[in-house]
C-alpha cells in the first residue's frame, strides 16, 4: 500500500483533472441544454403565437367574405359602396372581386367590371371550394406580393368571392423575427412561400433549410415556417465559457480537498492518534547461559484496512515523510507505558534495544527525546541500546561527538545488520560501538554452504580482538545456537529462542519458566 504513496502527488494531480474535466463536460452541457430549453421555448411561444394571428386573421376575414357572398346578386353598381368599404375596413385587403361564371364583374377598389379570373390570376383554381396562392404582385401594386384567396359561394352556384391581402407579412412578424435573432418566417402554400428571405415569393423548395418549427393556419391551405439555429454561437460560447470555469473551480476545489485530506503522511499522525502502533519484544538471551537478557523493541502497524503492515515499508515511509522523529517519540511512549510490566519481566540491568532511524539521529531534538525517555523509565533498571544501521552513517564528526554524548550519558550503541552494508569495517575502527548485532545473513549460512562459515569465524574474531560484544540475529536451529555458542557469541536473538512477542504474550512466557528461553 504504500507504493501508492509515492506518487500521491501525481494521483492527486490527476484525478483533480479528472473531476475538472467532468465538472466542465457537466456544467458545459448544462448550461446548453439550459440555452437550449429556453430557445425551445421561445420558438414554441412565436410559432403559436404566428399561428393564433393568423388563425383569427383568417377566420375573421372569412366571416367577412361570407357575408359578401350575397352581394353578386345584386348589380355592381348598388353593392360596389358596401363591397369597397368591406376592404377599407378589412385589415390587409387590397380588393374584393365578386366573381359569377368564372369572371369577376365587380371589385372594391375599381368597381364594375367584366374580366375572366382565369386571366386575373391564372394559378387560382375556382372550381375549388377554397383556393389561396401567392401572387408577385396584383395590378394596382404589381412590386408588393400578395395572397389570392378564392371562396366559391356555397349556397349559390357558379359564384364567389375573391380576395387580394397583402403579403408583406405583417410588420408584426417582421418585428418579432427581428426581435427574437430567429433567421426568418416563411408562409407557404401550393409550393409556393413568402419569407422574410426574400422580398419575392420563392418556390417552397427553394427555401433550403428545414424550418425548426411549422404549423398550419385554420381554415386555409396556408403554411407556417419558423427558421432558426437550435444553438446559437453564443450559447455555444457562454456554456464553454461557463465549463471552462465550472471545471476549473472543481478541479482545484478537489484538488485542495485532496491535497489538505490526503497529504502523504497524514496516515503515520492519524495512526499515530488513533493509536494503531504497537510494539513487541523480540528477546536477546546470554548464549552461554540461555538467560534472557534483554529485548529489541520492534514496532508494528494495525491498520485499520490494510491490516499488519511491516516496519520495513512504514518506517521508510516515514522517513521519506520527515515523519520518523514524531513516531518514534511514540514508540518511546509506548515503551514507557510497558516499563513496569517489563521491570517485572526482565532483570535488572536489562537491555533495550532501540532502532533507531538514520533521520532521528541527525535531528535536533534526539538528545532531548531520549532524555525525555529515559525520565519516563525506571530509574537505573534499563540499559538503553541504540540500534543503528550502517546505512546513511552520519558525517564522522557529528557522529564521533554524538557518540561521546551518548556514553557519557550512559547508553550504549550497537550497530545493527552488520555485514549487510557497505564500508563496514571501516566504521569499525572509526566509532565506539558497544555492541555488534551480526545480521541474519551469516546466521542463516551456518551449516548449508559450509561446515565452518569462515567470514562469520572471521567477523567474531575481529570482535573479539576489538572487545566488541556480539550479538547473533536470526537464530532459528540448535545447530546454529551451538555453533554460535562454540564461537563465542555472546548473545543470541532469534526465532528458536522467541520469536518477537507482545507484553501480554512475554508475560505469559513468564509466568511459564520452563519456557522461558532458558531450557533450550
Ligand atoms: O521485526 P521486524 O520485521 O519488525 O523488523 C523489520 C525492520 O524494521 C528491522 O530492520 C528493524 O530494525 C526495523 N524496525 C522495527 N521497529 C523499528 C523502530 O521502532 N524504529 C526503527 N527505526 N526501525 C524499526
Ligand atoms: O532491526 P533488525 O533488522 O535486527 O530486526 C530484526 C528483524 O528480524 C525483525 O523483523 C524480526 O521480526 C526478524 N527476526 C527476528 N528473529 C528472526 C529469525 O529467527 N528469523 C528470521 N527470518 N527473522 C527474524
Ligand atoms: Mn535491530
């Protein structure tokens, strides 16, 4: 788990984008659909209300026109008053021509008259019900489009009315196809149209755009056409506009969020906190006697998901964190905690061996933590054993000096894994070590490659020779014990003996004294 750690920088960075970028796709399309509902809507409320003024428009002029019906039987001369203020006071209407056996006899603007329809306006077809075209122009104003409506009488045979309206398409759809950015109005019938396109009738088909909306006038064969853009380039604009800063405010919201809640380290304080640490006691036995001599204090995390995770990774982990001084300043807690019951435990003079992290070593405040250790223990029971690794050995001269505090004030120092690192004896020579914890390693070989492990004889007679203590690590057979013994080890730790045990489990092979690491 704790890989991930490592890149926690780039994770955070990369799921801020991602969520940036889903806060943008989101507010973005949102914010369309928004613009485009909105459109929809206005779209709707002007094709009904196009269609409502044209549905009353019509229904109102065709209430007109069947009260003209009558009129052809009279002579033209008696009616042309009544027909000529009809359209006077019909909004739009620029003639009523009544109209018997095909030919108009009498119109509201010249009078009487006696000319076929066929010849007026040759595209209407009277022999319908209820005929409407679009003309060019009519003869009194033969540059202004028109519509031709024709209505057959009903009741009388061979008679009707018809009508010439003016098709400038109202200046009321022109107001409100310039008010609301629509590209235009189109009224259409028999494949002909009006538009606001152009200031002649067009064919239908020349109208090339598919219309957003269309409706039907009540009535008439007349079409309603409605032209627009779903999205305007300005919707389009604003919704980028207003995902680019959508996303942008949720990427570094998450961001922040993600980088206050999980900065890297905050698993060791909260552990720390929540009191997930723990330690155990891995006792060190004289391998003369067998007698337990003292313990290395070894640290374990309980965690909460990822369950038992080794010293290994989080003590790197911690390190790498500028984290190490805090935990371990909470291991000296922790060790402080179990003090009396391990004052019961072990006897007096007892050795603790501590690891001790490179890191710590070189802090300010080391000298002062262990002191605070030390006022917390016993008084004069422990003897504290630093455990320092060869790794990342500090400057010669800090160390020399550090050293000489640490015995002066009473601890002794072993050096830990040794043989593992590199320049070992060189440290050797150079700095007062008490103790010389041989790693593993070597312990491990006794008896598999070779009868006489000559680098470990080697390694003890160059303790010897330097009045070094030894200490053998990773004791797991008898056969490796005696050997060891025969060698004059001095002290042994491992799984034969014990393998690292709570207090409450070091307590119980207490209380059981045949087990108790001595009758091996
Ligand atoms: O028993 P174990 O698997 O815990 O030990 C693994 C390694 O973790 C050992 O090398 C040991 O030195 C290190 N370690 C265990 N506890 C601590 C501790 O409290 N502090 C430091 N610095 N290292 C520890
Ligand atoms: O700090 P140091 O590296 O000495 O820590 C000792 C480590 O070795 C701990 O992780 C401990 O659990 C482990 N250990 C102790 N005794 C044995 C043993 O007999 N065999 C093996 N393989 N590991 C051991
Ligand atoms: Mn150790």
């Amino acid at each position: 788990m704790f890989t991930r750690y490592f890149s926690v920088g780039r994770k955070i960075v990369f799921s801020s984008l991602l969520l940036g970028l889903i806060g943008a796709l989101l507010a973005g399309s949102l914010q369309l659909m928004i613009f485009h509902h909105k459109r929809a809507e206005q779209y709707d409320a002007v094709i009904n209300d196009l269609q409502a003024y044209l549905n009353s428009y019509f229904a109102e002029l065709l209430t007109t026109i069947d009260k003209l019906q009558p009129l052809s039987l009279s002579p033209c001369a008696s009616v042309a008053a009544d027909l000529t203020s009809r359209a006077a006071f019909s909004l739009n209407v620029r003639a009523f021509l009544l109209v018997e056996n095909g030919n108009a006899t009498c119109s509201s603007a010249t009078g009487e008259m006696n000319v076929p329809i066929k010849q007026l306006v040759p595209q209407v077809d009277i022999s319908k019900k209820l005929d409407i075209e679009i003309l060019p122009g009519t003869p009194m104003m033969p540059q202004k489009p028109a519509f031709a409506l024709w209505v057959r009488s009903p009741l009388l045979e061979n008679r009707g009315v018809f009508t010439s309206i003016n098709a400038s398409l109202m200046p009321w759809l022109l107001y409100s196809s310039r008010q609301n950015q629509f590209s235009g109005i189109a009224l259409a019938t028999n494949g002909t149209a009006i538009s606001t396109f152009s200031s002649h009738p067009q064919p239908t088909s020349m109208l090339k755009r598919t219309p957003i909306r269309s409706a039907t006038v009540h009535g008439v064969p007349l079409s309603i056409y409605l032209y627009g853009d779903e999205w305007t380039v300005e919707s389009i604009q604003f919704s980028l506009l207003m995902g680019a800063v959508c996303g942008l405010l949720t990427g570094l919201l998450c961001y922040y969020v993600l980088s206050v809640r999980l900065r890297p380290g905050k698993e060791i304080t909260s552990a720390i906190k929540r009191n997930q640490f723990y330690v155990v006691y891995q006792p060190v036995v004289d391998a003369e006697s067998m007698q337990i001599r003292g313990v290395e204090v070894l640290m374990r995390w309980k965690h909460p998901t990822a369950g038992e995770i080794p010293p290994d990774a989080f003590i790197n982990f911690a390190e790498a964190q500028q984290l190490i001084v805090p935990l371990t300043r909470h291991l000296f807690q922790l060790i402080a905690h179990d003090a009396p019951v391990l004052k019961k435990l072990l006897p007096p003079g007892a050795k603790l061996g501590i690891n001790i992290a490179p890191a710590h070593l070189l802090a300010e405040s080391f000298q002062q933590d262990l002191k605070d250790l030390s006022h917390m223990l016993p008084a004069n029971y422990f003897q504290l054993v630093l455990e320092i690794t060869e790794r990342d050995m500090l400057s010669q001269h800090h160390a020399v000096k550090l050293f000489e505090w640490l015995h002066h004030e009473g601890y002794e120092i072993a050096i830990d894994d040794f043989g593992t690192g590199h320049s070992a004896l060189i440290y050797l020579e150079r700095y007062a070590f008490d103790y010389l914890k041989i790693d593993r390693g070597f312990i491990n070989a006794i008896g598999t490659e070779t009868v006489t492990s000559p680098v470990l004889d080697a390694v003890l007679t160059l303790a010897r020779k330097m009045s070094l203590v030894t200490v053998a690590e990773g004791v797991e057979t008898q056969e490796q014990a005696n050997w060891l013994r025969d060698h004059g080890v001095n002290f042994m730790q491992g799984y034969w003996i014990s393998r690292p045990l709570t207090l409450e489990k070091l307590l119980e092979a207490h209380q059981k004294p045949e087990n108790y690491f001595t009758t091996r």
